[in-house]
C-alpha cells in the first residue's frame, strides 16, 4: 500500500517520540513493603522494576541491599526513617546525622535516592508527643543531609493519612482538623521553606467500604458514571481519586500553603478478600490500578491541578504475607513473589496495555486490531454536542485504559491541540474502529454517537491510529 504524505509525516512523528513515551512516566511510583517472609532477592526485584515503566520505589525503611541493588538503575527510591526513630531524631541532632551517614551517603548518588520520609501516618497515630516530635526530627534530618551538602538534592517529608483532614466532601470543603491544626502549620511551613511535598495516602477502596452502592464503586474504579457535583465550584468530579486529592489541595490552600506539591504516598486496591469483605476483587483491583495510570498517563490532572500528574506512588509492589488483619491486607500486590503478575495493569515495557477489566457500565472492549485503510461502513464515533469536559474525561480515562492511546499522550503525534474534548474524540473513535464499529461501541453512557459524516480531524485520527499499531502491536 502506498503510503500518503500525512500518514508519512505521522509516521516519522510518532517514531522520533515513541521514546520520549517511555520515559515519561516518572510520576509512577509503587511502594515496596517487606512484611513478608518469601520476597525475591532485591537484585530480581531490580530487574523486574527495570522492565516496567515505573521509575520510583518508596521503600518504608532503610534496607541497604535493596538500596544497593537499584543503585545505577535511575530509579528513584524514597527511603523512610520509622516512627520508633522519632524521638531520637527529633532530641539528638547526632543521631540525626549518623542515620544519614549509615543509610544516605555510602548510596548516594549511584542510588537516586529522592526523599526521606519520617515516620507512617504520625498526625493520626493518636501519640501526642510522637506528634509534637515529628518536626524536630524532620528538621534535624534537614540539617543533617545540608551538612553533607544533599540538602537541595534529597527532600525530607513525612507520609499522612486522609484523616487528617476533618471535611473532604465536597472537595471544595478540604480542611485540616483543627485539633492538630499548630503542628500541621509548623510541617507544612517547614514543606513549603524546603520545597518538599506533603505526601498523602488517599484510598479510594475504603470510601467503597463504606459506602458499598455501584454507583459509589464506579466512581472509584474511573469507570462511566453520573459524576458528583461539587456545589461550590460547579466542578462535577467523574472519580474518587480526583476528588481525594483536591480536597487535599483546597485544605492546603486554605491554609496559606499554594506552592506545597501533593505526592500520593500511597493508594491501591486489593484482589481478594475474606468472604464478608465489600470490594477485593481482581476485576475491581484491576480496573483502579489499571485506570488510574491511564488517567496519570494522560497528564490531564485534578480540576484545581490540570495539566499535571502527581507523583503516584501504587500500593503495593508485592503481597505481604505476614500483616496481621484479614486477607485484603495481605493482597494489594501487583506482582507475586516469583516475578509473575497477579494482574496486568500495562506496566510492563513490552505492553503498556492491559487487558480490559470487566464493567457493565461501559462497552464491552474488544482485543485492537490493526484497522483497514478505511473502516470498512465509513462510519466514525464522535461526542454528543453539549457533552461535559468531565464526561469526556471519564470516557477518555476508560478507554486509554483498555487500548493504546500513545499518540494523544504528550510527544505523541495528535497531542496538539490539549483538549479534554479533542483527546476523548480520538480515543472514543479509536475504541470504536478497533471494536466490531456497532452502536454499543460508541455509547459512553449515551454521550457519543455514530456519524456517517467524515469529522474534519478523521484523516489525522485515522493514519494515528494505523501506525500506533504499527508501532506498538
């Protein structure tokens, strides 16, 4: 087949940047959690790390030798100083510098070692005193890491829970509880003088717990749903994570602290359960796991921080076989402990494309096929005139969930113009001419339609889709 100018031109485009694509992904993280007895040696776990497109591991200590075996691999690692070392971090700057002189400088900077966190949900630990204590420890490790000149190169944080915010819905409502309101200013000041983040771990999964309807379930798998209007701003958030972390964000900005970033320290789902638990699944773990970083790779952002992605860090990179509690928390692991994965949420460098999770409120995917040079009943799948930005997005998150949506990612050949509505019209029609081209395939909660008429973006959509599988099938 002759190739035509445009699809030439496109082709050389997507080429040159399909790289770029692949390390992009520097705001996916996972954390890596050791409370198991059948681990893989830290030098597999490097390996495997090295064949996905994560590029930061959050460790909740200080483990030399897995610090040692992401040594020369550009993996950021965030390593963590535990609650128990608290006290003494916070009373005895010495302590403070022998523990960046036992667990930071014999690494660094062969190990990309990017931030310490203090200690694990502190501010809701119910430990008054350990309250009190964690900014003294983060500012004496501060001090400790400027005397050996890293102070600008690695951050010192602390990781909290969601519950340190008294209101979080509507978004707009964000705010800090009052009863720990003073340390909660004196951290986020020494966040904010320091350019650290404030690392939050918001859990779409326990919102389900509580509020089991299917509704609830598909607002926090990113899957098509009715979406909740936030009254205040007249934002209608379309899943939970966005909401999460802008209420987040709105409790920081009420409290003087704009420039702060948000790091999503933690947040995942479980694929099995004990029989009376509401929500394991690995369709459900699959489905969040797997949209989420869709929604991440599609760099769109929360509505109060558009066009940016969060550092997201997945939870967990393993199961952890020796927690305490029921199944679900001994089951968040991507992978197994032989290498092998529990799920494929298209991590992986050689498919980046997972296979469809299961959903009844959305089509039913279709394994991608390279399309003819022209669809076979010239038909073509748009938007409904007058669809929301937050229905099309949530059409978008599904669907760059399911299949390869590369090409409107940045570097990508049809990323120009970035539109919530020009990306979800090429990956609503992408889904559409990759499917069996019937009605049900270009539904989206009835806010797309099927046209005979030829869209004036076609011809771009159509050579796109043709060389991104090309180039990635």
């Amino acid at each position: 087949m002759a190739i035509p100018p445009l699809a030439t031109l496109l082709f050389l485009v997507v080429l040159s940047q399909a790289s770029c694509f692949a390390n992009s992904q520097s705001f996916i993280g996972v954390n890596y959690g050791q409370v198991a007895d059948n681990l893989p040696q830290p030098s597999a776990t490097a390996k495997l790390l090295q064949s996905t497109s994560i590029e930061k591991v959050r460790l909740y200590g200080s483990d030399p030798a897995i610090i040692a075996a992401l040594a020369n691999t550009g993996i950021g690692i965030v390593i963590g100083a535990a609650n128990g070392d608290i006290p003494a971090l916070a009373n005895d700057p010495n302590f403070a510098k022998n523990w960046v002189n036992a667990n930071v400088v014999p690494f660094y900077p062969s190990s990309k070692i990017i931030l310490i966190t203090v200690g694990n949900e502190v501010m809701t630990s119910g430990d008054h005193t350990l309250m009190t204590q964690l900014l003294p420890a983060m500012q004496n490790l501060q001090n400790a890491l400027n005397a050996v000149s890293l102070g600008g190169k690695i951050k010192v944080s602390s990781v909290h829970s969601m519950a340190v915010l008294k209101s979080s819905e509507p978004p707009s409502s964000g705010s800090f509880d009052p009863s720990f309101s003073d340390e909660m200013k004196g951290i986020l000041g020494f966040n904010n003088a320091t350019g650290s983040p404030f690392a939050i771990n918001p859990y779409p999964y326990f919102a389900y717990r509580s509020d089991s309807r299917p509704e609830t379930l598909a607002f926090c798998l990113f899957q098509p749903n009715a979406g909740r209007l936030d009254t205040k701003t007249q934002i209608k958030y379309t899943n939970m994570f966005d909401a999460q972390v802008d209420a987040v964000r709105s409790a920081l900005n009420s409290f003087g602290f704009k420039n702060v970033e948000i790091v999503v320290a933690e947040t995942g789902w479980p694929y099995k359960g004990d029989s009376n638990e509401v929500g394991p699944s690995i369709e459900n773990a699959k489905a969040y796991n797997g949209n989420l970083i869709a929604h991440l790779r599609s760099m769109v952002g929360t509505p109060l921080m558009p066009g940016i992605s969060v550092d997201t860090y997945l939870f967990a990179l393993y199961d952890e076989d020796l927690k305490p509690g029921p199944t679900s928390e001994r089951t968040f692991g991507l992978f197994k402990s032989d290498l092998s994965m529990n799920y494929d949420v298209g991590l992986s460098k050689s498919s980046q494309t997972p296979a469809a999770p299961n959903t009844s409120a959305a089509p039913s995917p279709k394994t991608p096929a390279a399309p003819s040079p022209k669809p076979d009943n010239g038909t073509w799948c748009i938007p409904k005139d007058g669809v929301s930005d937050a229905q099309l997005q949530a059409n978008l998150d599904y669907v760059c969930g399911q299949i390869d949506c590369k090409p409107i990612q940045p570097g990508g050949a049809c990323f120009e113009p970035n539109t919530v509505a020009a990306h979800a019209a090429y990956a609503m029609n992408l889904f559409y001419q990759n499917s069996n081209r019937s009605p049900s395939d270009c539904n989206f909660s009835q806010s797309a339609t099927v046209s005979s008429n030829n869209p004036s973006w076609s011809e771009k959509i159509f050579f796109s889709i043709l060389f991104s599988v090309i180039l990635y099938t």
